[in-house]
C-alpha cells in the first residue's frame, strides 16, 4: 500500500497520495478573499497531502462563476490569501490554487454587470460576445498576474481548470 508514501509533483514533496480535489464552497467573501471559516474548512482536511482550492477567478471584469468565489485579481489580496496558505502549511500540508476564467459560465449579475465572453457566440445563461483579439490577450495576461499572485500568496502550485473560457468544447466553439 502505497497511499501514504510522499510523492513529488516537479519540485514539491506532498507527504501522502490524498489529493482533495477542487469543490467551490462559497464560504469567500465578495471580494473573493477567504474567511475565517474558509480556512478552517481547509485546514479540517489537511491531513490530505495535497488540497487544491476551489476555481479562482483571475479578473474582476468578467471572471467571477459563482457570488462567494476565490479571486485572485488584485495585489491587495496577497496577505489574505497568504493566511491561508500559512495554516496549511502549520499543517504539513500542500495547498495549490484552481485559476479560472468563467468564460459563458456565469451572468451578468456575477460580472459587474459586463457581458459574458467565449470563444465564440454561443450563450449559455446571458447573451455573450465574441472574444476579440485584445480579450484573447487581456485573459492571458490575466492568468499571468494571477499567478504571480498565487507565488506570492505562498501556494505550492497552480491547477488548471479547463474551463478556460470553454475554448476546448467543440459544441461552443465555433473555429
Ligand atoms: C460541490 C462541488 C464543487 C466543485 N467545484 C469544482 C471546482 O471549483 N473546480 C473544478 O475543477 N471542479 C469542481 N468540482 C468537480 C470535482 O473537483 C471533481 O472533479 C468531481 O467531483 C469528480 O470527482 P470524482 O471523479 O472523484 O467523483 C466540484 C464538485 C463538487 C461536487
């Protein structure tokens, strides 16, 4: 049995082979930083080797899913997120961050009242636009930023979310 031997992933040592996957939980505030609650929740489950949070949204322009979501979209939220990462590491524990765009995956409500956008014209709940090019380059410098906050914030690694935004489901992609 090998389930509570460490393993690597690149250069992090996790101390067992339990992985909690991402769940979205809603315990974040608006703003999208993590409440108290939010890091008892993760530091419940740290005898896990490895916690990856829930998806984490990368801009506060049209980003965010869900109303009480993770986002990592600006440098003032680094000591928040720092917290965070600092109980689970008193805990012998790995913690990685989920990034996302929500792509079509959300409403206007959730987005500051900006329009959804995907790849291309295909509305799942609000009517969406097209990404451009510039929006194309706006969400990767995005991703870009977010990770950067995400080192800083102490994380061990980045997850990917292949929702990002919807550009490899064939059934809302249109080229
Ligand atoms: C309540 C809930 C919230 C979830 N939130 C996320 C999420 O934020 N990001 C994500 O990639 N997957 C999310 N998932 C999917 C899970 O991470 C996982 O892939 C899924 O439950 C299937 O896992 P299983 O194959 O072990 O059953 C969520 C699942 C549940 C049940």
């Amino acid at each position: 049995m090998r389930l509570f031997e460490p393993f690597l992933v690149r250069d992090v040592e996790i101390k067992n082979r339990i992985i909690m996957s991402p769940m979205i939980t809603n315990f974040a505030t608006p703003e999208g930083y993590p409440t108290d609650e939010h890091v008892m929740y993760f530091v419940r489950r740290a005898s896990a080797g490895l916690l990856i949070t829930e998806y984490t949204y990368v801009n506060n322009v049209d980003a965010r899913g869900s109303p009480n979501q993770l986002g990592l979209y600006a440098d003032e939220l680094i000591p928040k997120f720092a917290r965070l990462t600092e109980a689970v590491h008193n805990n012998d524990s790995k913690i990685f961050v989920q990034l996302v765009h929500a792509g079509r995956k959300t409403r206007r409500s959730l987005i500051w009242g900006n329009q959804p956008i995907a790849p291309s014209n295909v509305p799942l709940i609000d009517q969406v636009r097209e990404m451009s090019e510039d929006d194309v380059n706006r969400v990767i410098e995005d991703f870009a930023n977010a990770s950067e906050r995400a080192e800083k914030s102490g994380f061990d690694g980045i997850a990917r979310s292949s929702r990002i935004p919807n550009s490899s489901i064939p059934l809302s992609r249109h080229k």
